[in-house]
C-alpha cells in the first residue's frame, strides 16, 4: 500500500510529529502539533493500538470546517517509544455539503423546547391555545393565568422590554425578544417558532420562555441532598425542579453536538449524541409525569370544574398535534366547527387527557390510516372517543393498560407508561370515567366520559 504520509504520537496519544495532509487536518481540527489527537476517529486507533499493542488497518471518515475526509490508516505500536506510528494511505477529500437551513431551525427549536421552563400553543394570531405546566414555582401564577386566559396574546400576560414594548405584534419582530415575568427575579427571552407548511406561522406557533440564569435558591444537583432530606423531599415539588435543569442542559447539548453546530464530527460520534439526546427527552417526559403523578395521588388533590365544550377541547388537541400526524402520515379525523357538546369539567385537564389519548393513537397507528374523534351525548353524560386503526390490544392485556409504568410490552417507542394512568385519575377526579374497548387487529376505542352540562 503507498503511503502518502507519515506520523507518530506518544504514550499520551499527543500527535508529536506529522507529514502533510495530516498535519493540516489536526490544526483544522483544532488540534495542536505536538498536541494532543484531535480527529476523533484517529484517536480512538490510536489508543486502541497502544493499549492493547495491536497493528490496526482501518478506513477512517474525518470531517473539519471545510471538507469530508475519507483515508486508509495503519497504526502500530512504536517499538522504540510508548506511542504509536501512523501511516496514511488513499486520502480522499471532498467539500461538505451546504448546510441545511431548514433542518438547523428543527434543531433549534428542538433545543430552546428542552431549555423551556414554561410553552404555550399560540394560534396564527399569537392567542393562547393551550399551556404546558410551569417547570419551576415561580412560573406557575403565569401558567394559571394563561391557561384561564386563552384566546388573549401571549404578550399581555408578560412585559416585553426595550424597545420590544413598542414593536410590531409580528412574530418575526418579537422572536428572541426579551421579556419580564411578574413574580420572577430572572431575566427571560421569548422563542416563537412558526408551524405549519408554506407560509410560517400559518398553523399557528409554539411559544418557549428561557430563562438566562438557572433559578435562584435550588441546590445544583440532587446528590447535594442529605439522605433524610432526600428521603422526605417532594418529587415534583423539589426534585424535578433539580433534575429538570441539568437533564435539559445535557439534552440541549448533545442536540448541539448532533447537528454540529459546535464544529464537524463523524457520523458514528454524531449518533452517539443523538441516543444521549433521546435518553434525556424520556427522562424530561419522566420527571412530567412524575410530577403529575404525585399531584393526583395527594388525597387533597382536586379539579376546578367549570362549563366546557368537549368538541373544542378536542379541537384544540388535534390542532396541537396535528403536524405530528402530518409527520407520521395519519389523518386525524376532528369534529367539525359546528359541533358541540357541552359538559362540566376543568379544561386544562380535559386538554391533557385528550393530548395524551390522540398522541398515542398517533403513536401506535400505522402510516396511512386515520385517528377518528367522535362525540356523543349518553344519558347524563357526554362522551369522547378516541379510535386507531392500529393493531389494537389483546384482551388480556386491557385490564392492565391504565397500570402504572405499563407499556404493554411496547419497547424503544417512547412513552413513560403513566399516560393513561394519570389521565384515568383525572377522569375520575372530574366525576367521570376513561375506559378502553379493542379487537386485536382493528384498532383500539378510548371513551372519556364527563358529566354533562344540561344547563
């Protein structure tokens, strides 16, 4: 095999000599010569060669700022020395494709929704649909207020500072604005980010407020705890708000390394970044679900319950997730705009019942097949049911769905398996009922049930 260049390094995997091309793809990679190996892929050989005093060939795919470099390697241990010889062979560059415009705003959005400690689903005029539970304390009086003010803008429920007051209302303007929250010591900033296709904003927006500092007076990790404060510390009231912070911040990094927006990386570590990313989000859901759980289960807990329209509720829902269904290629079948059906329940609750219900139907149905909400008024109660076409669920298996922690086998397809435990106890909490009714192979039926409003 010609080899086109040589190098060594030394017990401490330092590049302390290089030819060309090599020695320019260190210093592009932000390296030093000597210094320590900065090409990931050559690293890892390298240090596999000097551990175990192997001769390694090996194809290798480098990336700098510039270009993609594919190039044969044959590392072996150096005799005379504690390091390894390099030798180079077949380099081939070429330059890296432009970036992805579209795809670096997912990845965006993506990371200010895990730094979020409170969002909102807007509608194409920036009124508030629906709101997520304050992920600290002191956003929850904001959290009440919007989720009682839906309809009004987001911006009448904080401060927008600067020159911002004055702005337009467009989203454009006020994106990354900077904000005051009543109640909240910390600076903030708004993050608007358009949904739908063709013209932004068109299916409304999703609203995220970051804070610029962590929040004052939480201990930085849970390990600071003494055991017996551990052991009496309140999951969703102390814990989480402690776990939230860190996880968000290693899941909004590893999304930084995935999409290399810190600088270029080989495929395999990029994949590695995306697992951590994964892992990080299902704990996020976990802590969520953790928190509500211990909500529920407080013998104190109770529901605000006030006259609602079960068909806007479910309208609501779908508009929320209906780009997910778009993504997964499932119609989601909602009640048209002249339906109703009034009942007697807390909305915000309602609302999460029905995310829960719709999201997983969206989850489990195969591509192609429908979502389908029906309502119906039965007796003294007003029903909605949730129906996929997914492979439906065995009968000795439904007894067990609204079981803690159940996922009724289902692996590596997200999911907590709190769901529908938490959104039955809701539902009966509201003076009604979530049951669940399935043929295997035709889809499964879920029906909540509420008292009806006959005023």
């Amino acid at each position: 095999m010609p080899y086109i260049a040589h190098a060594r390094s030394d017990g401490q995997d330092r590049l302390i000599s290089a030819d060309e091309p090599l020695a320019g793809l260190q210093l592009r990679c932000g390296g030093d010569l000597p210094g320590i190996i900065a090409p990931p892929a050559l690293l890892e050989l390298v240090r596999k060669s000097r551990c175990y005093g192997l001769r390694l060939v090996r194809a290798i795919e480098v990336q700098d700022q510039d270009e993609q470099v594919i190039a044969f390697v044959e590392i072996s241990p150096d005799p005379s020395g504690e390091g390894c010889r390099i030798a180079l062979a077949h380099w081939h560059s070429a330059p890296l494709p432009a970036e992805d415009l579209a795809t670096a705003s997912e990845r965006r959005a993506d990371i200010d929704s895990q730094l979020a400690e409170l969002s909102a689903r807007l509608d194409p005029d920036q009124s508030v649909l629906a709101v997520s539970s304050a992920r600290t304390a002191e956003l929850e009086p904001l959290a009440t207020a919007m989720a009682q003010g839906t309809g009004r803008r987001w911006s009448e429920f904080v401060e927008l500072v600067g020159d911002h007051a004055g702005r337009s209302h467009h989203w454009r303007l006020l994106d990354g604005a900077p904000v005051r929250i009543e109640g909240s010591p910390r600076d903030w900033r708004v993050r608007l980010v358009p949904l739908g296709l063709g013209e932004a904003g068109s299916h409304g927006f999703e609203m995220h407020l970051i804070a610029e500092q962590p929040p004052r007076g939480i201990r930085p990790a849970a390990s600071a705890l003494r055991k017996d404060e551990f052991e009496a510390a309140s999951l969703g009231r102390e814990i989480a708000p402690v776990l939230r912070q860190p996880i968000s911040r290693i899941v909004a990094n590893a999304e930084t390394i995935r999409s290399q927006l810190a600088g270029p990386l080989a495929d395999e570590y990029s994949n590695y970044a995306a697992d951590i990313a994964q892992a990080g989000e299902h704990l996020l859901s976990l802590l969520d679900d953790l928190a509500d759980l211990e909500v529920i289960e407080d013998e104190k807990f109770s529901t605000a319950p006030d006259k609602i329209d079960l068909a806007d509720v479910a309208r609501r829902a779908g508009g929320i997730l209906a780009l997910r269904a778009k993504e997964r290629g499932v119609q989601l079948l909602l009640p048209g705009a002249r339906s109703s059906l009034p009942a007697i329940a807390e909305f915000r609750r309602v609302l999460q019942i029905l995310l829960n219900l719709i999201g997983n139907a969206i989850r489990y149905t195969p591509s192609g097949t429908r979502v389908k909400i029906d309502l119906r008024k039965q007796g003294d109660w007003a029903q909605l049911s949730v129906a996929d076409d997914g492979e439906g669920i065995a009968p000795e298996h439904q007894q067990r769905a609204f079981d803690k922690f159940e996922r009724l086998g289902r692996q590596g397809q997200g999911g907590t398996g709190l769901g529908l435990y938490i959104s039955r106890r809701l539902a009966r909490a509201m003076g009604g009922d979530l049951t669940l009714e399935s043929t295997p192979g035709e889809g499964a039926r879920f029906t909540l049930r509420l008292p009806l409003n006959g005023g």
